[in-house]
C-alpha cells in the first residue's frame, strides 16, 4: 500500500488535499495522471451500463436535494453512526471499530457513552442560517434517480425492466475514513436502479452480480483477487431483500468495492407517501398498476481506481534494477503512448518528434518527453501505465523508422513513421 500510494504522489496521481496548508485529512485532489485515470474508469462504467445497452437511462442528479429527500429516504431519522470519545486524547472513533468498547485504542484511557452520529453534511440554503433553510449534501447518489422516476417515464416512455444510471458525487461525515481513497467523506459514486417486476427481481439481481463481476474481471482485475459475498440476513438493510459485495483483495485485506442489491419496492413507496405523486409504473402486459421492484448496482468510483491501481502495480528485475511499472488495462491507462527523442539537442530530432507526437494526438492520448535520457523516460512512462514509447533517433532522419517499444515486454519494433497510426489503432483496438 506504501508503495501505491508513494508512487500515486511521486508521478502526480493523486495528492493531498490543500497540502501547502498542512492538508485536510481524508481527502485527496486527482492531479494529471489521475483524473485521466478517473475519466477513464468513469467512462469504461458508462460504455459498459449505458451504451452497451437498450434500456438505461443516464441523469446527472443536483447534489442539492429537497430536505423532504432524505425524510421520505429515512437517512434523517436513521443514518447514524455510534460514536466513543477519548476522555484523555479526545479522539473520538466509531463503536463498531473498537475491540474494546470502554478502552481508547490510542492511548488506553477510558471513552464516553456511545452517542449517534449523524452522516450527512447539514447546510444552509440562502443568506439566513436557520432551521426553515437547512438543506444537506447528498450521502448517496440513488435518490436523485428515485426522484427523477416519473421524469423519466414521461421523456422516455420505457418498459419495463429498465434502469437509470448516473456518477456523480457523494458525501458523508465518517467518522473514521482511511485507507487512502478507499473511505473517504467526499467520494464518487457509479450507480443504477434497475426497475424490475416483482417476480423477474431474484433473475435480475443474480444477472447483475455476474455483470458487474466481469466488467473488473475484463478490465484486467486478477480473478484470484475478486469474490462475491452474500449478506447475510442480519446485515440487510430494512428495505432489502438481498444483497451481495463484490470484494478486493486490498492490501489491507478483502474489502468491498461494489454491493448489488434487492432494494423492493421500498423507495418508490416513501416518496409517494412523502410526495404525493404517484410513483408507479403501468404494466401494459398484466394491465395494472405497480410498484416495481428495485436492483441496485451501486459502486465507488475512488474504491475501483485505487483496486486498479494495487492490481496494477508491478515489479521485476531488469539488469540488477527494480522496473516498476503499472499494468494498467488498455482501456484505463491515462497515457497510451509518449513520444521520447533520443536527443533533445539535435533540433532535427526534436522537431520530428514533436510532429509525430501531434500528429497522434489527434488519434490517442500522447505526451512528448525529453527531459532525461532514455532509459529514465522509459522508467518515468513505465510507472504511468504508459502503453507504447515510441522513439525518434538520428537514423529516424534518414529511413524514416521510428521504434515503438511495448510497455508489458519491452520488446522493441522499427516502424515507418508514416504506418505509426495504422500500427497503434490496431495494438489499442
């Protein structure tokens, strides 16, 4: 985890949030390589869920929400954490984390009776700080589908089952967040209601677990390193019939990364109740009225980055050194090809570097580099996840070839510049 994480603020993947000032703890800013990593991850979840497929729907919900949102959601009255201070330290930490509920695990003096916590961030709307203006930040992106139900039928005019999908952000006031990016009170969420009949519910979940289980299996996630775990019944939410976790092997330990649940018809109910508005769907096959059944794929944008990345991480030996490099999947990596001069002091070489490299970036995502020799900028590329260096040398200016080196087996090939395009569309497709 030292080393992912080292290696994330050495090469400008993620950094520490307002570092000049101390830094705030838990969160994090995506520098360059990262919030291309971020997109990518983002938009291989939205080609998978969304276009791959005839019946989702994307919305990009407000993160604001009416606060009769979260009444009708129950997170006001029930989304809770029970928290223990430190009489001594005053640190303060989460009941359920504590081996000894009567024993600071810091400095072994003794905690005050446990007290809930609520997890939403309360603000104010408006100029005026008082109780009529309190809205909060969203702790979860499903909602601003729920809301959206009726919205949907009437733009869209699905049938069922269909889904709604969106990514969007989310926050909630952990108590103890940690782990780097895996928990965090400012995060990303990847997330769908698939509505469903009543009695298609037990199919659709168990289509879904395996959907979603393969989309990290076919983005290069090791398999040895991804299981499903049922909940079992006492950890169900009220509502919930079923759920299962998809878990990664972290360096910490196997944690989840995505849950898939049988959320019922539980939602849709609240907010008729709270809104007033009808929010049923007409079966035009049976020819009534239903509430339908929920499936929830709900997974974290930062948790699937920060599995990719410990998937990815790799070392070997190469000539008595240690090569580092990110084996990201084609599909994720933030740069798919760098274009390195071998000398940056020839103006010939440089400028024929420079066209090849914008030449390609019309097609990829590409960098030039000169800023060291050659074996450091493949090292610095390796580390990037960067798939293909290619390499412009003195003998470039006179047949025209250029050598593309592949990341995961160094090997290297001569090329005529002029099939470059040809010659990466088809490794990359």
């Amino acid at each position: 985890m030292d080393k992912v994480i080292s290696l994330c603020k050495r090469r400008g993947f993620i950094f520490q949030s307002s570092e000049i000032y101390g830094g705030l703890s838990n969160t994090w800013d995506y520098g360059p390589y990262g919030v291309e990593l971020k997109n990518n991850v983002k938009r291989a979840w939205w080609q998978a869920c969304v276009y791959e497929r005839d019946n989702i729907f994307g919305i990009d919900a407000a993160i604001l929400m009416h606060p009769k949102t979260w009444e009708a959601s129950g997170h006001i009255q029930n989304f809770f954490d029970i928290k223990k201070d430190c009489l001594s330290c005053k640190r303060w930490f989460k009941e359920t984390d504590l081996t000894d509920k009567n024993k600071c695990p810091e400095c072994g003096a003794g905690l005050t009776e446990g007290k809930p916590f609520n997890l939403m961030f309360k603000t104010h709307q408006g100029p005026v700080e008082e109780n009529a203006n309190i809205v909060y930040l969203r702790p979860e992106t499903a909602q601003g589908i729920f809301v959206n139900f009726l919205n949907i039928l009437d733009s869209k005019h699905p049938k069922l089952p269909f889904g709604i999908a969106q990514i969007g952000k989310s926050f909630r006031n952990e108590i103890t967040p940690g782990n780097f990016i895996f928990r965090t009170r400012e995060f990303e969420q990847m997330e769908i209601e698939y509505f469903v009949r009543p009695q298609e519910a037990d199919k659709a979940l168990e289509d879904w677990i395996e959907s979603r289980f393969n989309w990290y299996i076919n983005l290069g996630i090791k398999k040895d390193n991804l299981r499903k775990r049922p909940h079992a019944k006492e950890e169900l939410a009220h509502y919930s019939k079923a759920c299962t976790d998809l878990e990664y092997n972290f360096p910490f330990g196997w944690s989840e990364l995505e849950g898939i649940a049988n959320r019922t018809d539980f939602d849709l109910k609240q907010h008729t109740q709270f809104s007033a508005k009808e929010l049923t769907y007409f079966d035009d096959v049976t020819k009534e009225r239903l509430y339908p059944y929920i499936i929830e794929p709900s997974g974290g944008v930062d948790r699937s980055i920060l599995a990719f990345l410990a998937n990815a991480y790799f070392e070997e030996k190469v000539r008595d050194a240690t090569r580092v490099v990110l084996k990201l999947h084609k599909d994720l990596t933030p740069i798919k090809v760098a274009v390195l001069p071998l000398l940056k002091n020839r103006d010939e070489i440089t400028a024929l570097a420079k066209k090849i490299t914008s030449d390609l970036k019309k097609h990829f995502v590409t960098v030039y580099d000169d800023t060291a020799s050659i074996g450091k900028l493949y090292r610095r590329q390796d580390e990037v996840g960067t798939l293909y260096c290619v390499t412009v040398d003195v003998q470039s200016l006179e047949d025209k070839q250029i050598t593309v080196r592949d990341r995961d087996t160094m090997l290297q090939e001569r090329i005529n510049i002029d099939r470059i395009k040809e010659y990466l569309q088809d490794k990359l497709s």
